[in-house]
C-alpha cells in the first residue's frame, strides 16, 4: 500500500541533485526520480510560500516537468540555494526564487537543448 501525504523532505531532493550533478543520473533519471516521489507524497497542497514545506513542493513540482520547464544541470545552485532556505526565511527564498527564473534567457536555454529530445524546446 502506499503512503500518502508524506512530507517532501529536502534531503531527499538535495540528494537527487547531487546525483544530477555528478552525472550518477541523467535528466530523464531525475524526472523519473521526481515522479515516483511526487507519487508517494501523494496529493501535495497547496502551502501558503510563508510555510516552510511549499519550499520542497516547488522544487519537486518543478523537477517532476523539467523537461518542459527547461531545468538543467545549470540551475542546480539556484535549486539548492532555494532548499537551503532557512526556516523563518521562506518569503525571501521565493522572492529570490522568482528572480532567478525571471532573469533566466529562457530562449537561450531553448536554443541550446534544441538538439536534446528529452527537452520540450
């Protein structure tokens, strides 16, 4: 039976993105990876961003459609930069996690994984 409405731990997530990062998992292993979390989480609600927990559902929300979201290797420290926000802190985390996204050359990423299937350019 699998459980539900588990809490989406960090370290788990961190984890994930150590393994992207040291090529152990390619992007399509991560999204993989993301999903089966998102499915043993179960339904995920929707937190308020000044709750500490909205913080991991973001980030497995956003892994779990990289692919269309146009997530690499190259956001990582922004993505763990996010995770790392500290308790008490999660206004700023998101304030900072919207600037991030928001100054990303999104057509220039579009560009350069136009030649990788994986990847909804």
């Amino acid at each position: 039976m699998k459980e539900q409405n588990r809490e989406i731990q960090r370290e788990e997530l961190r984890a994930l993105l150590e393994s992207w990062r040291a090529g152990t998992l390619d992007e399509r292993e991560v999204h993989a990876h993301a999903e089966t979390l998102l499915e043993t989480a179960g339904e995920i609600p929707q937190y308020p961003d000044s709750d500490r927990r909205s913080i991991a559902a973001e980030v497995l929300l956003q892994l779990d459609i990289l692919n269309h979201q146009l997530i690499t290797t190259e956001d990582i420290p922004a993505i763990e930069a996010f995770l790392k926000t500290p308790p008490g802190q999660e206004l700023r985390g998101w304030a900072e996690w919207r600037s991030y996204w928001k100054q990303l050359d999104l057509e220039s990423r579009r560009q350069k994984l136009v030649s990788n299937p994986y990847y909804c350019t």
